[in-house]
C-alpha cells in the first residue's frame, strides 16, 4: 500500500490551533493571510522555501514535520478503526 502523501497545510493548521495562534500572526511577514488560509484546507500549494518559513514559526523542521503527521495520521487511523468497530456491532 503506498503511503499517503503529507498534507502539510492540515498538519500547519494544526499546529497552529493547537498553539491558539491565529492565522495573521502565523502570515504575519511570510505570506499572506488567504494564501496560508487556502494552504491550510489545500486549496493551493507553497513554494518549500515558504513552508520552511512557516515551519520556523513552530520551531518545527521537516523531520519534526514528518513524525508529528505520522502520529497525527496513526491516531486518526486508530479513531476510524474504533468507529467502524462500533458501527459493525450495532
């Protein structure tokens, strides 16, 4: 099974709810606020350069970036497995 391609504007925004940050102060200096709001529902895409920038603003980089998604990614496989559980004993 090939592995999912990182949809990084998902993971930016969480991070970014996460840290209750809103999205002019995540924007503020690298880009602008509609192009990171239509980052983050992956609407439109940003040059690596960019994504860097904003990886900054967390104090992440791009292993950080890569763990914290497959973890994101695990739990909410385990969350989809616990519902469909649930759904096939009722």
């Amino acid at each position: 099974m090939a592995e999912e391609p990182i949809k990084v504007g998902a993971y930016l925004r969480a991070l970014r709810l996460e840290e209750n940050d809103s999205l002019e102060e995540i924007a503020a200096g690298i880009t602008t606020v509609a192009t990171l709001s239509r980052f983050e529902r992956g609407e439109t895409q940003l040059s690596a350069a960019v994504i860097l920038k904003l990886l900054t603003r967390f104090d992440q980089d791009v292993e950080l970036m890569q763990q914290g998604y497959r973890t994101l990614n695990r739990e909410n496989f385990f969350q989809q497995v616990d519902r469909a559980s649930v759904d096939c004993h009722h």
